[in-house]
C-alpha cells in the first residue's frame, strides 16, 4: 500500500500526450490564417484611430457594469450600447458585430431605434474581443426604422429586476432584453474581468422564457456550456465599393 516509487516492480507509469489536430482541411486552414492576418493588419491600421462609420442598427441595449465585493455587488449604468451586425469603416465592410457606446443624453437626443441607417465618425478600441466604437460626432440619421426601445427609466427600473442567466445562449443574445455586462471581480485581493449575460425583462431561465424560441436558432444546442470561443474567428474585412 502506498506510493510506487520508480524502483518498485508494482511501479507502473503511463505518459499521456495531448497533442492539437486540426480538425479542417489545410486549405480552409490557410484560409483562416489570410484572413486572421488581414484582420490583424486591418486592426493595426485601425485601432484608436477616428474613422469614418457607416450602418444599420440591428439592436440597442442599456450598458451595465458590475463591480463584485467581498460582501456584495455593485450595479451601475452608463448608457447604451448601439449594436451593428456588420458596418463600414470608411471602404472597408467588417461582416461581424460592432458595438458603439453612447451616453444616455446622447442616445436619447439620437432617438435610435432598430433599422436606423447611421453615419458618423467614431474612434475604434478593442475590448477583450469585441469592436467597440467611442467618441461619436457629426452624426446624420439617413433614414429612420422602428422607434426607441429603451430609455433611461425603463433602463434604471431593469438594473433592479434584471437576473443573471447561467448560459449565453444565442436566443438571449438576439433578444432585446439580453445584456452582456462587464463585470469586474474584485475579490481575494485580485481583479477579474469577464461578462455575464443578464435577462433584463427579469425570466428566472431561458428555457422558461416565452421569447426564447422567437430569438433563437431552432438548431441551437441548448446546453450551458461556455461559448465556443472559435465565433470570434467569424470575423472578415472586405474592402468593398461603397457608394
Ligand atoms: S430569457 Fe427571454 S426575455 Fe430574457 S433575454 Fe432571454 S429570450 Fe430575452
């Protein structure tokens, strides 16, 4: 009984190496690569840079941040969020999702809803992933499409009944009432940064919610593992001839 040392004859060792396959063709690989590298050389030219924007909005939703403490959380809201499902940067066409903050004063001066056809200048970050757009001026509304959504009261009254969902499945996501929040975790000394989903219109569960099927994929797989990271390889820059 007890350990087995390397000289005993019991002794039984067994290496187990892991090593990563790939698991599409080497040319949808390589196809990959050429377009991470453009992205890459896109983003470099890009990044912090004001640029001229141009979209429809597919979607606006309140911005929250939490903060979590030792003995609590704190809940705060600081404006909105202006979703794009794909966007112009000057010529260049980015097919993926591109997020633009607004303050509250601002959206409620814009009136954005759904569908608006926006033009603007902004400056471009990347948070953890993400697109983001700041600093918007000289804004012009093209053409108008569904009303407001949201306002700051119906934003203030959802911090307080908002619940947390245990997944992110892409129904949520797609909802209105879905909101990723940035969360900083300030316990044990350190900080962590991640993002929650929360439910805004306050359902204890997405598989209890009466709107999930209206949002979602019927082909999701409704399981509540972490999301498959590779969406971020969805991305892909064209430069395309806009008029
Ligand atoms: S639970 Fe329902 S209402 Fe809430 S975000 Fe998901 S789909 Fe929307």
């Amino acid at each position: 009984m007890g350990k087995n040392c390397s000289g005993c004859r019991y002794f039984y060792e067994e290496k187990v190496h892991h090593h990563p396959r790939l698991m599409i063709s080497e040319e949808e690989y390589d196809a990959f690569q050429k377009e991470l590298q453009d992205f890459e050389e896109w983003l470099e030219e890009n990044l912090h840079r004001e640029i001229d924007i141009h979209g429809v909005v597919d979607g606006i939703k309140p911005l929250f941040k939490k903060r979590v403490y030792e003995k609590g959380n704190g809940f705060s809201f600081s404006g909105f969020l202006i979703i794009f499902k794909q966007l112009y940067f000057g010529k260049d066409l980015m097919e993926d999702h591109v997020y633009a903050r607004v303050s509250s004063r601002t959206y409620a001066s814009l009136k954005l809803g759904q569908g608006d056809v926006v033009t603007a200048r902004a400056t471009l970050l990347l948070d953890r992933g993400r697109l983001v757009l700041k600093k918007l001026r000289r804004i012009d509304i093209e053409a108008r499409g569904e009303p407001p959504f949201w306002d700051e009261s119906k934003a203030l009254v959802a911090r307080e009944t908002a619940t947390h969902m245990p997944a992110q499945p892409e129904g949520c996501m797609q909802c209105p009432f879905g909101a990723l929040v940035d969360v900083e975790d300030l316990r044990n000394g350190q900080t962590k940064k991640y993002r929650q989903l929360y439910c805004l219109r306050g359902m204890p569960h997405f598989l209890a919610c009466d709107l999930y099927s209206h949002y979602s994929d019927s082909d999701e797989n409704l399981d509540e593992s972490p999301p498959n990271s590779a969406a971020c390889t969805t991305r892909k820059v064209n430069v395309a001839g806009k008029t």
